[in-house]
C-alpha cells in the first residue's frame, strides 16, 4: 500500500504500478539545467492539464535517509539517478468553524516535491530497495512485519515465486529416493542386522541399567569398603527397588526372546531380506509403479468429487420446505428437504454404492500391483536384467478390469458394508456423547463405543486379508474365495515370517522418510544460500527466506518419499507371498 492507501498493481489509479518504492529524503540543492542535462532528464513536463512547465531548479537532489512513512507506487524500479518521482514531503490541515450542531469542515494540504530517484533493485517482485543500504532496509522491514498476518503472506508470496527451486527439489527428491533405494539394496542384510542388535543389545542395556539403580546404594558401599576413591553417579529409576528389578526382568526377557528369534528364525529373516531386494529389483525395471500411487489418489479424488456432486443431486429429489434458523431472522433464507422411506433408502443405497466404488478403486491399485510383479517375475533374463513387456500397469489393470473384476468387487463390497456400519455406528455414539445430561443412556454409550472397536479392528484385518488375496488371485488367477483361503493358509503357516516382513517394511519406511526429506531439505537449503541466483539481491530469483524454502522443499521431498516408500510397501507383499 502506498501512503494514499491504494494497492499497488491492483486499485485503478496504481494498476500499472506494481512496485512499492520509498523516495529518498530531499537534499539542500536542486537539479539545475546543466545537471537535468547531465543526468539525461528533460527541462519541461507537461502538467495533467497538458500545459508545458519548466522544472529547471524544481527537481530536489535525494539526501542520505529514506522517508519510509510516505511509499508511492511505481511502474519499475529506478536503476539509476535518471530519474524522479513527486514525493509528500508535509501535511498541513485547517480545522473550519463548527456549526451549530457541532459539525464542521477540515481541509488536508499535501505538499509534495519532485525528488531525484536513488539506486534501488526489485526485492521479492514487490519492493523497490536500495542498494547502497539495501541489509538496513531488509531488516527494518522484517522487524516491521514479525509476527503478523504480512509475514505470512509474504513468505507463501515467495513460496509461490520460487517454483524454479521446487521444481530442481522435485527431481531431487526422485533422485534421492532412488540413491536410497540403491543403498537399501546394497546395505538390507547390514541394516536388518544392525536393528536385530540394538533391539537385543538395547533391552538388555536398560535391564543392567535397572539393575544397577535397584542396587546402588550396595554397589556404592562396596566400592567405598574396597578402599576406591570412586562416586558412582545415581541411576534415574523408578526409585522402589521392586519395581526396578521387575523392570529389569522384564527387559532381559525381552532382550533374550529377541535373540532367540534371531537364532531360530535367522532362515525367515534373511528370506524376508531377499524379498526386499527383489522388491527394489521391481521397481527398478518397472519404475512408473511409482506413479501408481498418484494416478490412484487422483481417479479417487476425481471420484469423491462426482459422488459428492451426485449426492447433492440424489438429496434434491426431496420435497423443498422452508426452514427457520432463528426465529428472529427472516423466513425464505434457508431451505431443507422432506423425504419419503424409499428417498431415504435410495440415498443411502447412493452412499453404500460411492462407497463400493472407492473400495474397488483401492482393490484395482493392489491387483495391478500384483499382477505388475507377476509379469516382472515371468520375464526372461536379458544380460542380467528383466526384460518387461512394455505398459506392464496398463495390461494389469486391463486384465483387473475385464477377468478378474467380480473377485475385486467381492472383496471391495465386504469393506464398504462394514464401513457404512462403521460410519453410522461412530455417528451414534458421537450423537450420544454430546448429551451430557444425568438422563443419558451409559449402556448405549458403552455397546456402541464397544461395536465401533470391534467393527474397526475387524475392518483392519479384512483390509489386510484382501491384500493377500489379490496377491493369489493374480498369481493363480482365483476367485476371491479361494484367493482369501490360500492367504490365510499361507499367513498361518508363516506367520513368523509374515511379521517379519511387516517389521522390516517398518522399518524401511520409516528410514527413507526420514533421511529423504532431511537430505532434500538441507540440499535446498544449500542450494538457495550459495548458489550466486538465489543469494544475490540483485537477482529476479533472489530468495529472502531460504530457511521456509528449505521447509517446504523438505515437504516436497517427503511427498515424493511417501509415494515411493507406500508403492514399497505394496510391492513387497506380492514378491513374498507366493514365494
């Protein structure tokens, strides 16, 4: 905003003036003939009433401070001292006489000068600063908008400006994603041992620790009676000694059950490893499986879009009646709908049928996956690598869609049954939470809260069912019935190994979204800070803000490694199931 109050680059006065400048002070002399010539300034201008006027001696020569009360709006940033601005330099106001009634006329006189223009470069595509005190301004204007709501703006004003550095974070985050992918593959035995030991070493470390807290005062007194002139440091426990033993058992046994499974189970473990590496194998040689995730999330989205739109249309088929909010605002403002049983039932037939769709949706992505691994796994050898079909996602979902569509909607329709319970049930028990009368049912908060437990947990383990299933039925082209039998056989005969699969899938997840983001997130940080683009002020990519650039570049990258790290995941079921 200028010192008129208009909005540069948007009010009608100020639409060809985006950029906000701040005149200098004037000085004690005035540009003379010899020096309007010197600068390349003209001698005359025309007045807004075309009358041709002399500014010889009119133009003020800029003194060393900035008058950053008064800004005015203006088209470019002056580049040099070729130039001049007229510039308020006072306020004079003259209170009339009061009438009667106590009302009475003031008049404002704005005085301005034309003042010659200093050096300035654009900052942020809004503010003209400059350049010889352009670090005094940049943080006089920080210390001017901490805190409030135009630092806000300005930062997402900037993380909208700097597209050219999310768009090089972007490809960096693929990049990095696969580096970490490839040092997965090169270093899964290292990283699942490594975690074997600390979940070993680690249980076993804190039941010496107890043990030691426990009996402190023992250990001490012996040191003492030896003649050590030693003061052993006070364990942070819980400070009853049963409790500390107890806890100190607790732990060994879990440090001991721990390396018992490694022992007994080592075959599991590195079987659980080599599916791992077969997993990045995949996706190495059908690398737009990651896209998959995307085009999924999407065709969902576009799909909630259509059904929220259809459902407004199913709601509209009601009889309209007026409905009253208040009875003190007027009627016609609002309206609701009466319907019939069989509206009602057709609505909700609707929702459950919205409901399926999304659930088939979930059960295609899965499938395509499958069916994906399968092709990889059937592929001859061509110099040491798989030589996949071309378009393995599109013949998948093709073959999903046409063959193996009932067995999706089987398994689809049974999760969106028990979610529209889930959801009418959750509905209830919140309705019945909001009453916080005396007279409130406790049984009916009980059952339903009871039935929402056990409708999500059963909603789980059917998810988790149906992903089993697909696999087989992929691979052995199934129905959804026997698919689900061979699953659970399977599941249940290595259920060991299962969670094994489901642990290291944890963990691996968990460590690429948390060293991609980091490493992508300070690589931009670097980028923005020492690349002479983005650190130079005088450049139309200048970043003031590395540090919210750096945070969002770091979001970025944890988008890209959630996509990769969630398609891991989904891979890695059906290199282990049929195996």
């Amino acid at each position: 905003l200028n010192w008129e109050g208009e909005l540069c680059g948007l009010d009608e006065a100020v639409k060809d003036k985006p950029l906000l400048y701040w005149c200098a002070k004037p000085g004690d002399s005035t540009l003379s003939e010899a020096l309007l010539n010197n600068f390349s300034l003209p001698t005359d201008i025309k007045d807004p009433s075309g009358a041709i006027v002399s500014i010889i001696n009119k133009i003020v020569t800029p003194g060393d401070a900035l008058d950053l009360l008064h800004p005015i709006c203006v088209a470019t940033c002056p580049s040099d001292s070729g130039s001049f601005h007229p510039c308020l330099q006072s306020v004079s106001t003259e209170k009339g006489t009061k009438s009667f009634d106590g009302s009475f006329l003031q008049t404002s006189d704005f005085v301005s000068k034309l003042v010659q223009d200093i050096e300035t470069i654009t900052f942020a595509h809004r503010f003209c600063m400059p350049k010889e005190s352009f670090a005094w301004t940049l943080e006089t204007l920080n210390e001017t908008i901490e805190g409030s709501a135009t630092e806000v703006m300005y930062g997402l004003a900037e993380i909208v400006e700097a597209r050219k550095v999310f768009l090089f974070t972007g490809c960096m985050a693929v990049v990095i994603s696969y580096i970490f992918m490839f040092a997965l593959d090169c270093l899964a035995f290292p990283v699942v041992y490594t975690a074997l030991t600390i979940c070993v070493v680690g249980p076993v470390g804190a039941g010496l620790y107890f043990i030691y807290g426990a009996f402190h005062h023992e250990i001490s007194n012996g040191i003492e009676d030896a003649g050590w002139n030693v003061v052993l440091p006070k364990a942070i426990t819980t400070s009853d000694r049963n409790w500390d033993i107890i806890v100190s058992i607790l732990c060994f046994l879990l440090g001991i059950g721990v390396a018992c499974f490694w022992c007994c189970k080592k075959k599991s473990i590195n079987f659980v490893i080599v599916a791992v590496k077969a997993t990045i194998r995949v996706l190495y040689d059908v690398p737009t499986l990651i896209l998959l995730p995307s085009l999924n999330t999407a065709a969902r989205a576009i799909v909630l879009i259509l059904a929220m739109w259809g459902l407004a249309l199913v709601v509209s088929v009601g009889e309209v009646a007026s409905y009253d909010i208040h009875s003190w605002v007027p009627q016609g403002l609002a309206r609701t709908f009466n319907h019939t049983q069989d509206e009602r039932l057709y609505i909700l037939y609707y929702i459950f049928a919205c409901a399926w769709i999304y659930e088939l949706l979930l059960a295609l992505q899965q499938f395509v996956v499958a069916y994906t691994v399968l092709i990889w796994y059937n592929a001859p050898l061509n110099n040491g690598k798989k030589k996949v079909p071309c378009a393995p996602i599109v013949r998948a979902a093709f073959m999903g869609l046409t063959y193996h569509l009932g067995s999706l909607a089987f398994g689809a329709v049974l999760l969106a049954f028990f979610r529209i319970i889930y959801v009418l049930v959750t509905f209830f028990y919140n309705q019945n939470k909001k009453n916080q009368d005396e007279e409130a049912n406790g049984v009916v908060k009980a059952a339903t809260a009871c039935c929402c437990c056990c409708l999500n947990c059963f909603e789980q383990i059917l998810r988790y069912l149906n992903s089993g299933a697909y696999v087989m039925v992929a691979v052995n082209s199934d129905n959804y019935c026997q698919g689900a039998d061979r699953a659970v056989k399977l599941m249940l005969s290595e259920f060991v190994a299962i969670g094994a699969l489901e642990g290291s899938t944890f963990l691996f997840q968990t460590l690429g979204n948390i060293s991609i983001p980091a490493a992508g997130g300070y690589l931009t940080y670097l980028m923005v800070t020492q690349l002479e683009q983005f650190k130079s002020v005088t450049s139309p990519d200048y970043i003031a803000q590395p540090k919210v650039i750096a945070v969002v570049g770091g979001l970025i990258c944890l988008g890209v490694s959630v996509s990769f790290m969630s398609i891991f995941d989904t891979v890695l079921m059906p290199c282990c199931l049929p195996s």
